[in-house]
C-alpha cells in the first residue's frame, strides 16, 4: 500500500483559495484537509473543500463526452466529438461567417490554463463573446473610478485597524479565514461593525450590527458624511491634498435632508453619529461585499462607501482602506510572450441580459454556442428564458464534470477534468496575493480532458496553424514569465506549492492614485443623486427578494446530489402572520419573469417586506430563484442586478 500527501490549492470562486493538503493511498486521495503551513489557511478548510474528492470520484462524473440523440444522450468518442464540433464550426462559420459562433464561460473552476480557452477564440476571429459581471463588476469599476484600480490590503493588515467595517459581507461563510484575523484584532480591543440587511453568522462575531434596508447603503454613506462634513469631522489633510471634487460634493451632501437620508436607508441619527464616530477613530477597515452591489444602483452605492473612506482618510494607511477586491497581479501575467496576441473585433453582448440580448441579436444570429465552467441555466437573472434562448440555437457545446441543468440543453457534452487531474496555476483570490501550483495529483480513471487540450486540439483539427501547441509546463513557464523576472522563483513555486505575490501589503500608501488626475476622485454628485433616488416603489404586497450565498455551496455546484424538493424562502414573522403563512408551508413567488415554489422559513434574520433565498438550487430542487431575478445591469460595470428583485407571495394553488 503506498500512502503519500501532496498540496493543492482550491480552484473555487472563493475569496479565501485554501492551501489544502491531500491523502493519496494507493493512487486515490481519500481525505483533504487545511495546510497547516500555509499562512492564511492555517490548517482548516470549509466543508466544499473537503467534499473535492467526493466530487472527483463521484459515480455521477461525465465518464466520456456524450451527443444528443432523439433527445438523450449516448456516449461518443473523443474524436467522433471533437470531428464534430470542428466540422459544425467550419459549417457556421462559412454559412454565416465567425459572429454566429459565440462563447460563453464563468468562474465555476479557477485555473491560468483554463483561459487558453479565450485565446482558442480570439484566434479564431471575430465571434460573439459576453461582457460583464454576474458577481463583482459594478464594484470593480466604480473602484477603478474611484482609485484608478482595484486594491486591497494584505489579510494581516486587518489586525493594525482599531475598528473594522464589515460591510454586506458574511465572512464566516463565505471569507471563513479572514476570521482568525479579525478575532487577534478584537483581541487587542478592536471593535467590529457589521453592515447587513440580514442577521448572519458574521453579524453574530460583531461589537454593532446595523441593520439598514436593502438598497439603502448609498443613503446611510450619505448622512455618515453630511454629519462627518458639517461636523468638520473629516481629514482635512487627506481631502485637500489626495482628492478631487470634494467641493462639490460637500455642496451636494450638506443640502441632504437626514430625514429623508434615515428613511430611506431605515436607521436613525444616533446610529449615523456613532459609526461616523467609528469610523474616524482611526485607523478603520472597511470590507465591502458583493450583494450590496448587485442592485441597478450598485457602482455608485460602492463608490458612495469609497467616499466615506476617503473623508475618513483611511486610504493609504496601515490598518485602513476600503476594501473590495486585490486582483492587481493577475496583469503580470504574460500571455504576448506565450501566444502573439490577436486583436479581434468580436461582438459583445452583456452577460446580466444574457436571454435578452442573445435572442435579439442578428445579422448573424448565433448559430453555434460554447459554454464552459458555468451552469446559466440556473445561475443567469431571468433563468427561465434563458434556458429557452439556449435551447433555440442550433448547436450547443458545454464543457463541465456533470450534467447540469445547462450541459441537458447540449448537443454536445465533453467531460473535463477535475483540478487533481490536471497541473495549473491557481490565483484566483478576490482577497489575498497568494498564487498556487497545482500539480496532477492522481491520473485520469475516466474518459476526461482539461479544457486546454480540448482547445488545442480543436485548434490543429480546424488547421489553425499559429495557434500555439504547448505542454502544460511550457505554457505555465511562459504565462509566467514576467513574474519570473520579478523574482518570482518557479522552483519555489513548485516545490512548495504556493508562493506570495510581492504587492503592497498596505494598498495605495503612496497616496499616488491611478486616476487620471492623480487623485482620488469623489463621486459626481448626479450619480451620487440617481443612486439615493432610485429605490422601486413597492406597494404592501410586494416583496424584496434578496438573493445570498449558502454555506454548503459554491453557487449552484454543490445542490448536485441535493435532494430537497422545495427551495427553503426565509420570510419575516409579522408577513408571515399578516399573510397566515406557517413555517414549511409551500408558498409561491411570482412576478413578471416567472414563479417558483418554496417552502415558508420563518426567521427574523430578515427585515419586514424582505424574503431573502439562498442562490443555486437546480431544476430539481424546484428551480432556480433566478426564474425571478431581472435581467438588467447595473449602472457602471454591467453588474448583473440580482437583487432588484420584486415578487409577490400567494399560497401555493391560489
Ligand atoms: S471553498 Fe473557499 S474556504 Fe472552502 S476550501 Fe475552497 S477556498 Fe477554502
């Protein structure tokens, strides 16, 4: 019996990536647990973590890639699928020409090889790609506004803050080793303030939760700083010397009426007093999550929290800044040195209008469409018709472990590996700058290709000639090499398992702002104005569906096996009691988009008027709650707008 460990990083959409340290026995791993060695994940790992192996080994896998017969599948050959493809491909594009091809993909497994994928189409020419976000855009770029660029501080940064702004984040969840952090900063007497429209588990490691209304973040930022400016609280040397377009915006927030300010964001004077008092107890940390931003309003509700930080003068300073993202070091990655690059001129559509825009696109219509490391069907606002419109494009190919609600609508299924079946580069951390060498862990037992060699192969079947054939280490070396020249040691790297980015741990010290003036720059007061103003009107039977990630699983990836048959609604105790609804009763919510059935929670973690659902549950499990969530993007940075969600509740049957 040979029994050996190995490190692997976890390629999930998680801000944390864990260092986790794998049991082979006999060529199969049989337990994952945290790397002890590995500084932010300090020897423990969330239960998606130690389910990969489950996962890698389930009966449920995609064994060989599969094509659509008389409406089911029958398993093919490699080359009997990719001859396919190729030949549909060379068909498409000389009917219609390259814009009927279009290409889809998402974050549903992190890997540097995993974007060859992107080359494969820009080598291919001008076809029909998505743009936008379904999880962080809006607040990606109203930080490039803001700043310039999107940075953060390093995690340790966090115990030199005397207070910490939690805000609309849910760590314990979804940031689990941010924890330990927060809990060496509390014992040195930092307070913690939670922001959120609900009460979590993070609310409950907190000093203050405050509870403000959905959507009223940008209005709560607004009184914060009308009493931080009136009250000549704010840094006036920060303000003065690193900012641009305070005066009018001091114009702007002091003509602010409070009360209209406390309505709308449901909390009163003494909590705008006393966290404007917080937050210039310096230094303070603010940590912005991605829910709040998920709203038609949700650039400038972020942009409307970067103000805040900046009157504060956090910027710039240890135990300070207002953090959302730290992707700066993805651009040291070299991909001219690995493949001369290609300028296409593709056609872009919006990801957030998926349904919408696809299905009004012509001149040509999409003919032929790739999916790959997502699951839209049920994770795309507006679920319902976008399952239609895929359905109504002539072929379909989907690149995924399982057979998910998306990869049924296929014509074409290939199986691709899992990531302890193949070597790549992780550094995919929203949060931290650690980069990760993932090596093959334990061969192939099934039919499976990683989707590099996929590409790759498509590319020498269709004679794309320059298309670069590479091994993984070749291309691992060249993608790298600009990290190579800053001293980034691949040995190291390999050895190891993971490495630290060399970046700034305290994010924009130099107060040099990559904005075109140099500064920070304030929110223009007309955005900042359409963002307070834009709150739906809702009349007492309406509801705010807000929709939140569940512990047990990255998005839809882990309601696979899930056998529940009604997604569970958390539905406050006074609607519950007005509308004579019981705890597990089956509820229907509806609006114009769609309806889903739902069992009745009753909770008070939510406010009145508020049903909060957690993302992810398949067709299976009663659908998608995205059948209920528009299709629309956000202000700036065509963030999908989750939670402008509106739905009516009638009792099933009704
Ligand atoms: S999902 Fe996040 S916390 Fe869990 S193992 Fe993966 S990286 Fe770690």
């Amino acid at each position: 019996m040979s029994n050996e460990y190995k490190l692997c990083a976890c390629p999930l959409d998680c801000f944390d990536v864990c260092s986790i340290r794998a049991e082979i026995i006999d060529g199969k791993v049989t337990k994952l647990t945290g790397n002890k060695e590995h500084p932010i994940t300090q020897g423990f790992i969330c239960e998606k973590g130690r389910k990969h192996a489950e996962r890698m080994y389930s009966p449920l896998r995609l064994k060989k890639p599969m094509k659509k017969v008389n409406g089911g599948f029958v398993e093919i050959t490699w080359d009997e699928a990719l001859d396919t493809i190729a030949d549909k491909l060379k068909h498409y594009i000389n009917e219609y020409g390259t814009l009927s091809i279009a290409q889809y993909n998402d974050g549903g497994a992190a890997g540097l090889l995993k974007n060859i994928e992107n080359l494969f189409f820009d080598y291919l020419g001008d076809v029909t790609q998505f743009e936008g976000n379904l999880c962080w855009g809006a607040g990606m770029a109203a930080q490039k506004l803001d700043f310039g660029d999107v940075k953060g501080h390093a995690p340790e940064d966090i115990e030199n803050a005397k207070t910490i702004i939690i805000w609309g984040r849910n760590i314990v969840e979804t940031n689990m080793h941010m924890v330990p952090f927060i809990k060496k900063a509390k014992e040195k007497g930092t307070k913690v303030i939670v922001i959120d429209p609900i009460t979590t588990a993070t609310t409950a490691i907190s000093d203050w939760h405050i509870k403000l209304k959905p959507k009223g973040d940008a209005a709560f930022a607004c009184a914060v700083a009308k009493y931080m400016i009136e009250n000549k609280l704010f840094d006036h040397s920060f303000v003065y010397n690193y900012t641009k377009g305070f005066h009018e915006l001091s114009s702007y927030i002091r003509s602010l009426s409070y009360k209209e300010l406390l309505k709308l964001c449901g909390t009163n004077m003494d909590t705008v007093i006393g966290f404007a008092g917080a937050l210039v107890h310096k230094p303070a940390s603010i940590y912005i999550g991605y829910g709040l931003q998920r709203y038609k309003n949700g650039g400038s509700t972020v942009r409307s929290i970067d103000m805040l930080g900046a009157l504060a003068g956090i910027i710039g300073i240890s135990g300070g800044g207002v953090n959302y993202a730290n992707k700066v070091y993805g651009s040291f990655i070299d991909w001219e040195s690995a493949a001369p690059t290609k300028e296409p001129e593709h056609r872009y559509i919006s990801k957030p209008r998926f349904a919408a825009d696809l299905a009004g696109l012509d001149n040509p219509k999409v003919k032929m469409l790739f999916i790959s490391r997502s699951n839209p069907v049920v994770q795309q606002p507006d679920a319902a018709e976008v399952a239609y419109v895929i359905k109504g494009i002539e072929f379909k190919v989907v690149l995924d472990h399982f057979m998910t609600d998306t990869a049924k609508l296929a014509d074409i299924v290939l199986p691709v590996t899992y990531f302890m079946e193949e070597t790549d580069i992780i550094y995919s951390s929203m949060w931290n700058s650690y980069m990760f060498y993932n090596e093959k862990l334990v061969s192939r037992d099934l039919d499976v290709k990683p989707e590099f060699e996929i590409y790759s192969i498509l590319a020498q079947k269709l004679g794309m000639s320059d298309f670069p054939q590479m091994k993984e280490e070749q291309w691992i070396d060249k993608l790298l090499s600009k990290l190579y020249d800053k001293g980034l040691n691949a040995s190291e790297l390999k050895r190891n398992s993971f490495t630290k980015i060399n970046v700034n741990p305290v994010a924009w010290e130099n107060k040099e702002f990559s904005t075109q003036s140099g500064r920070f720059e304030f929110i223009d007061t007309a955005s900042l104005n359409g963002c307070i103003a834009s709150e739906q009107s809702k009349t007492s039977e309406d509801f705010r569906l807000l929709t939140v990630h569940a512990k047990e699983s990255l998005h839809s990836q882990h309601f696979l096996t899930s056998e529940v048959e009604h997604p569970p609604v958390y539905l406050n105790s006074q609607d519950a009691l007005r509308l004579e609804i019981n705890s597990n009763e089956l509820i229907e919510l509806y609006n114009e988009y769609g309806c889903i059935t739902a069992e009745a929670m009753i909770s008070d973690k939510g406010q009145s008027g508020v049903l909060f659902m957690h993302e992810g549950w398949w067709k299976k499990n009663g659908g998608s709650v995205n059948s209920l969530t528009p299709h629309d993007n956000s202000d700036i940075g065509l963030q999908a707008v989750y939670n402008d969600c509106i739905c009516k509740i009638r009792k099933q049957g009704a």
